[in-house]
C-alpha cells in the first residue's frame, strides 16, 4: 500500500516544494509580523487558485502530451501575434524567473550566513558575496551534472522538516481560533498592505510552475485515465503547502519585533519550539529551500523557452543548458549586487505576482480548444472560476503599480 502511494506520486510535491522556498518563508513571515491574521483570506485564495491554475495545467500535459509553451507556439496561426505572444511569454518568465532565481539564491545565502557569517569579497569598488556565489555554484553544478533528483529528495525532506516546525509553532504559539477564522474568510486590505498582497499571491501561485507541471505531468503520466491521478496528486500537495503557509503567517504574528532584516530575526517565529537553537533550524530549511527553488526556477525557465522555440526539451541539449545558465548567472549577479536579501525576494514574489495574469490567460484560452483537448476541455463552471481568479490578478497588479508609482 505504501509503495503503491509513493508510486502515485507526481510532479504535485515538486511544485509545492518550488513555491515553499526561502521566498515564501520571508513573505509569509512580513505579512504575520506587519499585519498579523489580516491576510489569511490572501493566502487561502492563493490555495484555491493554485490549485484549480495546477490541476489545468496537469490535464493538458497528460491530455496533449505537449508542453504548455508549445501548445501556445502552435495554436496561434498568425504569424505576427505569434511572434509578439512568444516574445512576450519568454520576456515574462526569463525576467521573473532571474528575479525569483536571485530571491532563491539569497534565502539560500541567508541561511548559511546564520552559521558562517556574511563573507564579502571586494574587488575594487565591486562588492561580491560569497555566500550567493556559492549557492549558484551548486545548483550550476547540479544542474550540468543532470542527476539532482537524489540529492532533490533529500532537499524536500528538509523543507518538509522546517514545515513541520512551523506547524507546531502555529499551534505553540496558542493562536485564537476565532480571529484565525476571522481573518481567512473576511478579506481585508490595512494601510500600506497591497504589495504584501500580491507578494503573498505570486509566492503561492508561481507562473513558472504552470509551465514546469505541464511538462513534468506528461512525463509522469501517459493515458487519460491516469487524470483523476493527477487530480488527487495535485490536491493534496498544494493544500498542504498552503496550509504550511498559513502556518508561518499565524507563527510570525507572535514576533514582536517589526523590523526584519535577516536570518535570526525571522528565527524568532521558531523560538517557542527550538530556544536559541531556532536560528539553525531555520538556516538549514532556508539553505535546502534555496538549493532547491534555485533549480526548479531555471528549469522551468529552459521547459519554457524549448517549448516556445521549438527546441529539444533535453537536459544534455546545449540549447537547454544554455537558458538555465543565463537564469542561474543573472540569479548570482542580482543577488551580490549589494541589494537587502530580504528586498531582493520582496521583489521576486511581487514581480511573479504581476507577471500572473499574463500567463493565467494564456491557459484559460487554451483549455478551451476542442482542437486540444477535446471532451477534456473546461466545463463552464471551469471557465466562470477561471475568470473571476484572472480578474482578482489583473486587478491587483494594477494596485501594485498604482502603488509602486506612488512610492516613487
């Protein structure tokens, strides 16, 4: 019975693993200390989108046995829209993915400078930190190598240890039932929360894992009859991520300090379980959700150029390594350029959770083409969810902007 459950496993886990990264811990803990339980209705949202955005994207691998992107390359005849929805798609996720790929590396960092301290290396008027070079030299590494799925498993397995920390620490904290249920179904937005909001949004619900299911799905299941599979695969692990979200939110708003800026600050939501110890707790979870983020983000990045290019969707190809080297290159040099590490994934999520409407409507036209998908395609209840998610994305994007301006 066991081995037939890990044998069911699919790529649900995978992708619930990319959005708990170093990202998702550090926006999960800046919306439980500056808002406390105000933003649960976010993050419960961003499950249910998640989770109906995962389950299309999972039908139309196994249905089409085609990636996303080249289901989009070969369903739009004109030649010069064609070229602008490419152009626009690979702009989106080589921009986001380099931004959430400097956001991994620097969770990464965060994590081994609450052990070994911040090394700098200054070369003339440039200053180098050490810590990102080497987070991007593993995964470079594990990525060239193309046999990372042992060492993967072995990365979730601590990010899985880290949740469960977080989860007693939830439940250590003694938190009010009432005001948790409060704060998950009455949606409201405090002063100067609206880019948290979309922070909180774009950690959970990650453009580039639609992409990246899509092709892992096809891979893992070949028949029709496998959906109700991928269904359940996606169910359950996407939930249990986002209850692991909550979970750090509710944890966080016991911090009493407002100002976090790094590693033991953040440690401070793991104190009531672990005492002074929670600093390496955190610093190990923070390193293997950094190691493991920073090789999903540029593969799914190459997944997504492959597809729209028409290239060979093959670790060895030179074209293939080609993409993720630049995304892992770019990711180092963002995240050494001197920048807070927190402000660095602040902007990640903030940037994926503009980028969201983009490519949310790409799907939905596409699970709508019979020619695709056939009596697989959406349902009308299907579609009317689908708008309202694409509406609620389109529209806070625009208040992120709007907010953004305002700033500047």
């Amino acid at each position: 019975m066991i081995a037939k459950f890990f044998k069911n496993i699919g790529p649900g886990p995978l992708v619930a693993a990319a959005f708990i990264g170093p990202g998702t811990v550090t926006v999960c803990t800046l919306a439980g200390v500056n808002f406390g339980f105000a933003l649960l209705w976010a993050m419960a949202l961003s499950i249910f989108a998640t989770v109906f955005l995962q389950e299309m994207a999972a039908r139309l691998g196994i249905v089409s046995q085609k990636g996303l992107s080249e289901i989009i390359r070969e369903e739009i005849k004109h030649p010069i829209l064609k070229g602008f929805a490419l152009l626009l798609i690979i702009s989106a996720i080589v921009v986001g993915n380099a931004a959430y790929e400097a956001g991994n590396i620097s969770g990464g960092a965060l994590g081994m400078e609450a052990i070994v301290g911040n090394v700098v290396w200054e070369i003339g008027q440039l200053k180098l930190n050490v810590m990102s070079l080497v987070i991007g030299v593993i995964a470079f590494a594990l990525l060239y190598i193309g046999n990372y799925k042992v060492l993967e498993k072995a990365f979730v397995f601590l990010v899985i240890l880290m949740s469960f920390a977080f989860i007693t620490t939830a439940i250590l904290t003694k938190p009010n039932l009432i005001e948790i249920f409060q704060g998950i179904l009455i949606p409201e937005v405090p002063e100067g929360s609206i880019l948290t909001i979309i922070a909180l949004i774009g950690t959970t619900v990650v453009p580039y894992n639609l992409f990246l299911h899509a092709s892992l799905a096809k891979t893992k299941w070949k028949s029709k009859s496998d959906l109700p599979l991928a269904k359940k695969d996606t169910l359950v692990a996407v939930i249990l991520g986002g209850l692991v979200s909550m979970c750090i939110i509710i944890a966080a708003s016991a911090i009493q300090q407002q100002t976090i800026t790094n590693t033991a600050d953040l440690a401070l939501g793991l104190e009531p379980l672990f005492g002074s110890y929670a600093k390496y707790f955190l610093a190990a979870g923070l390193f293997a959700a950094g190691i493991t983020s920073a090789i999903t983000a540029p593969l799914a990045a190459a997944f997504v150029a492959s597809g729209c290019l028409g290239w060979k969707s093959d670790l060895k190809s030179k074209k293939f390594k080609a993409v993720w080297m630049i995304i892992v290159i770019l990711g180092v040099l963002f995240s050494s350029f001197g920048f807070k590490s927190i402000e660095i994934i602040k902007f990640a999520q903030v940037a994926n959770g503009l980028l969201l409407p983009v490519i949310a409507g790409f799907l939905l036209w596409i699970m709508n083409k019979s020619a695709v998908l056939g009596p697989y395609k959406n349902s009308k209840l299907q579609n009317i969810l689908g708008l309202i998610i694409l509406v609620i994305t389109i529209f806070l994007g625009i208040k992120g902007i709007l907010s953004v301006f305002e700033l500047i």
